[in-house]
C-alpha cells in the first residue's frame, strides 16, 4: 500500500504546518482562548481562503479532498492547537449534512461553511446519554406541516459560535431505542432555543443548547425521518476518524518539545537525555507516537468503508489505541519537565489537556476497548 502523499495533499499538509507553527505561538492562543468570542474570525476567513474549510465537503459546493486530507487538517491542528471551531463545523457538521443531507440542503449549508459564512454545531448529547448516541430524550413532533422540538442538549462543540444547529430529537419510539430518531437543522437564534456557552477543560468554546417549543419546517429534517441514528453512527465515526488525527499532532508536538527539553536541561554538569532511564522512558514514548499515528491511517482509510460494522470497529481499535498512547505520551512530557510541566506558562500541559478532552470525546478509551470487544 502507498502511503505517500499526492502533490495536493503534501501542498495542504505544508500550509497547516507552517501556520501551526508560525501563525499560532501558545501566547496568542492564551489571549484568543480568555477572549469572549474563543477563537479569530480574521483566521477563520484566513481558512476559508486555504480551501481547509472546504475539506471533506462535496465538489458540488465548493468542496476538496476526503478522509486523507481531513486526516491531514486535524493532524496539522493538533500541531498548532488551533481553537478556531474547525471540528464542530467542517467535520460534524460538515459530515452530517453530507451523510444525511437532500441536495438542496447541502447546497444551502455547506457553500456557505466552505466560504466560511457560516458555523454549525452538532447537539446529540444529553445529560444521561454518556457516549449511548441512541439515549435521547429531547421530542420532535410533528404540528402544522413541520415540527415542534423540545429538549435540552449538552456539551454542543462550537454551539456559543453556531449559526446553525445540527439537533437528534426523537419523533417514535422508546428511550435509548435506536429506531425512532431524527435529524433537525435548527437556526441558532430561532425563538425557543437558549445557549449557555463555556470553555471545556482544554479551553475551546461547547455549550448547552435548550430547546423550549422550537418550531422548524418540514425541510428543517435532515434525512429520512426516524432513520437518523444509522446517519448519526456514520457522521460520529468519521469525526473519531478526525480526533485520532488531531491527537497525533499533539502527541507530536510533546515528544519533540520533551525531548528538546532533556537535551538541554543540565542536571549534575550533564544533559538529562544522558541519564539511560530517560532514554528507555523517551524510547517508549516514540513507540506510542508510530503506533498512534499508524492507527490514525488505518482510521482515516476505513473512515468511508460501506459495512457499517467494519468501519465502527475500526474507529473503535484506533480511539482506544490512540486513548491509552496519549495519556502515557503525556503523563511522560508532563513528568520529565519536571515542575514546569505542570505550569500555564509552558504549553506541555495545554497540549494534554486538549489530548484529555480528546479521549473524552465520542467515547473514551475504555469504552472503545469494550465495543471493540463486542464487535
């Protein structure tokens, strides 16, 4: 198998890259994270013109590349820790509107996403769901030609920023069965909806979005009514396919700055790196990284695979894998920084922490481990 990258995808890998490392130095990241907005609009229009915001979307409206260059993005964002909501909007919205969207919705929604005119977030999670996709209670019925939804949402991705909300309501069936669920495109400011907005642990923008009596039109349904768990199953596997990716640039990015560190912090008259204790711990840190980054290739690859079943325990295998490589690849960065490691200042423990809010996210490591097992 060639694994090497075409022109195209080396162009759009080298133009993240030198971003991440010359446009977004962790000062400017601090600022952007304290600020109310959470990110820069003058980098998101900056994306739209790269064409990064057009990853994974049609060519009918606009759109480049698939899983591979999505796998190349989120790498290059995990580098840069880039706060700017390319997750919630080019890859869950992008890939819900995609996967379950009639054409003249993705004509509507993903020209203006790839012109960076408008955000989306996806609000699938709810209090007690944990990581169960099916576990929803927010309602859609139907009245007067369209729906009324009524619910309340939580840990929404990008929602405070949102102009658009991707919403799973149920229209039939009992709680937590998969048949049943639907699929709403929501305009964030319609009357009903309310988002409180705050900073997860990593500092990017997530928020709870209510929804008290929202009414949406018959073309508010984003694919076949009460079909959409299969569609929200697809759309979750191809972002797991783009965290794996994401983490791989964090994990990167602490296994160079740690082993910088040890080559130059002097500790009885001689480099750290010289201590073989070290070297053996450094040494399994590599380790971790190749066997993440394969993983993430092997998530992106079966990222499209048409057995539903197939590609789910792939996304599963490489979430748990990538889960347990970052918390030892971290733990370790953290460790061998000694005291600094544990500081605002230095940006080894902002890179774990968002390498934790990854783990966290659509399933965590144990978990993946377990359906992994069932599968």
């Amino acid at each position: 198998m060639d694994l090497s990258f075409s022109e195209e995808q080396q162009l759009l890998k080298d133009s993240i890259d030198r971003f991440a490392k010359e446009g977004y130095p962790i000062d400017k990241r601090r600022k952007l994270v304290a600020s109310d907005l959470g990110y820069d609009e003058a980098n998101w229009k900056m994306f739209a013109e790269q064409g990064w915001l057009a990853i994974g979307a049609p060519e009918a409206q606009g759109g480049i590349g698939g899983p591979i260059e999505t796998m190349i993005l989120m790498e290059g964002i995990g580098r840069g820790l880039i706060v700017e909501p390319i997750f919630p909007t080019v890859v869950l919205g992008g890939a819900a509107i995609r996967i379950a969207g009639s054409d003249i919705q993705k004509a509507k929604y993903l020209a203006d996403v790839v012109a960076g005119k408008t955000k989306l977030a996806l609000a699938y999670a709810e209090r007690q769901s944990r990581f169960n996709l099916a576990d929803v209670k927010t309602t859609a019925k139907e009245e007067a030609g369209g729906y009324v939804l009524d619910g309340h949402k939580v840990v929404v991705f990008g929602a405070p920023s949102a102009d658009t909300l991707i919403v799973s309501a149920r229209t039939s069936g009992s709680d937590r069965s998969k048949s049943g669920i639907s699929l709403f495109l929501v305009d964030a400011k319609a009357k009903g909806v309310s988002i409180r907005g705050y900073r997860n642990v990593d500092g990017q923008k997530a928020g709870e979005v209510k929804l008290a009596g929202v009414k949406v039109g018959a073309d508010a349904l984003l694919g076949v009514k009460d079909k959409g768990y299969g569609a929200l199953e697809e759309i979750v596997d191809h972002a797991i396919a783009a965290l794996c990716a994401e983490a791989v640039g964090c994990m990167q990015v602490l296994h160079d700055s740690t082993l910088d560190y040890i080559k130059t912090r002097q500790q009885f008259g001689q480099p750290i790196g010289r201590f073989q204790a070290l070297q053996h711990r450094m040494a399994d840190v590599f380790v971790a990284l190749e066997h993440a980054r394969s993983m993430a290739i092997y998530a992106a690859i079966n990222a499209e695979e048409k057995s539903a079943k197939t590609r789910t325990k792939a996304m599963s295998a490489a979430k748990a894998a990538i889960g347990q490589a970052g918390r030892l690849i971290g733990q370790e960065a953290i460790q061998m920084h000694g005291g600094m490691g544990m500081t605002d200042e230095l940006a080894v423990g902002h890179y774990f922490k968002r390498m934790t809010m990854i783990d966290m996210t659509l399933g965590n490591a144990d978990y993946h481990l377990q359906r992994f097992a069932e599968l």
